[in-house]
C-alpha cells in the first residue's frame, strides 16, 4: 500500500495545489482517464469545505489529505479539525433556500455525485471525508 | 490556470467571459464582477462558461447569487456551456432547471430575443 500525505494551511489558494497533487496520483495509481475529473472536483469539494470551517473556528489548524493506493483502489482521506455542523442541504431547487457564500452541504452533495465511494465521518473534534475510485494499480516502471 | 473575467454589452445583453478555473479562492473575483454589473444597471447577463476549465460548488453558488441579484431587478442571468465535465455538476446539485444553459452565445441571444 503506497500513501502520500499532504498537509497545508486553511487558504483558499492551496485548494488547487491539493487537486493537482490527487490528480497526479490518481493517474499514477491507474484510476482511468475518465474518472480524474471526478477526482479532482471531489478532492477540490473535500478541500473547500474543509478550509471555509477552519477558517470559521481554527484557521491556525493545517488541513490534512491522505491518499492511498489500497487494493486496487485509489482512496482519498481529507480530514479537519473543525466541529461539524452537520448541516445536511436537501437538493437545492429553490432559488431562495440558496446562497452565494459556501454552502457546506451543496459541497457534500457534489462530492456524493462523484465519487465512487464516499463516507462522512464528522465529530465535534472535525470531519473526515473518505472518497475512493477504482485503480489498476501502480505500474511498475 | 487562474481566472479570467472580461465583459461587453450586446443589444439588451451582458457578456461575461469567463476563463480558467472557478473554486474557493478565485470566486469571489467573479462575485465582484457580477455585483459590479448589476449595481451598474446591468440586468440581463449571459455567462460564457465555453473556456471554463474548473469549476466547484462555490462558483455555483456565485451564479445563484448572481441570479438572485438580477431576478430581484426583473432581469436574466443564463449561461453558455458544452463542456458535459462542467454540465455535470450543474445536474448533480440540479441547477440545470434554474439556469438557461445554450450551446452558444448565438443561440441565448436568440432565445434571449423572442423573450422580449
């Protein structure tokens, strides 16, 4: 089992070097060509969600993303600290329920539509998100 | 790739140009444009998504703010995408039936045309 562990600070400008680097190691542990946009939105969901609630209760608190090659499947851990709210966003229909800030649960349902796999786990001490796609597995040269 | 924003009036019609990519940090410069234009007296705003590369639930929620902005002053915002990675969010959270989504600038303006 490979894993690559990847922390950095609540700032909105590192969500994209946290994609980037899931999607270089989706394709490198052989999640095919077509699911890498998957992953990169998921990862980029994960991300943001996690940086808007560090900035609202921990913003000095690093983010952390693991993401492993585990048996035959590319998996992807993104972890906080902050506190869940467990806002749970039913499918956002009425233009009046929405607004232009972030929404915590629109990001859940997103990550839901495309991840393969998905597991919520949050806690008063913070949320793990665990998402995982099919790989073919690290190639040998 | 970072955003870029441009916009020009055709008739009646906003045209927002936007390339690159549209997450939590880019954002809320495409927040600020579409407020702009509005408190501008722009109502009506076509949103060229064409050279879109990224986009995530925050830069959909900007568009339904923006949305909202316009509908409050009787006007449109409706929006130009092909790219079926980035129609595929708007499905997935089911923005596809609050939005006008075309195929082309031509073909919203159009549309926008026989709703006068």
């Amino acid at each position: 089992m490979a894993t690559v562990e990847l922390t950095f600070s609540a700032l909105p400008a590192h969500v994209r070097t946290a994609r980037l680097v899931a999607t270089a190691i989706a394709r490198r542990t052989g999640v095919e060509e077509s699911l890498l946009d998957e992953v990169r939105l998921a990862v980029g969901e994960a991300c943001s969600r996690a940086v808007e609630a560090h900035r609202a209760h921990c913003p000095g608190e690093p983010i952390r993303i693991e993401l492993r090659d585990d048996a035959g499947r590319f998996e992807v851990t993104v972890s906080d600290h902050a506190p869940s709210d467990e806002v749970q966003q039913e499918k956002p229909l009425d233009l009046g329920m929405l607004s232009d800030s972030f929404m915590t649960g629109f990001g859940l349902a997103v990550i839901s539509g495309l991840a393969d796999d998905v597991e919520v786990f949050p806690t008063p001490k913070g949320t793990d998100i665990r998402m995982s796609w099919p790989a073919a597995g690290i190639p040998t040269s | 790739m970072d955003l870029k924003l441009d916009h020009h009036n055709e008739d009646r019609l906003t045209i927002v140009e936007v390339e690159g990519e549209i997450d939590v940090y880019t954002a809320p410069r495409l927040r600020e444009l579409l407020i702009d234009l509005v408190n501008k007296g722009n109502f009506h705003l076509l949103v060229n998504m064409e050279k879109v590369d990224f986009l995530d639930s925050t830069g959909l929620g900007v568009l339904v703010g923006g949305l909202k902005r316009v509908r409050a002053h009787d006007g449109s915002l409706e929006l130009v995408c092909t790219q079926e990675r980035i129609l595929k969010i708007f499905r997935i959270t089911g923005l596809t039936k609050v939005f006008g989504i075309y195929a082309s600038v031509d073909e919203a303006k159009e549309a926008h045309g026989k709703d006068k």
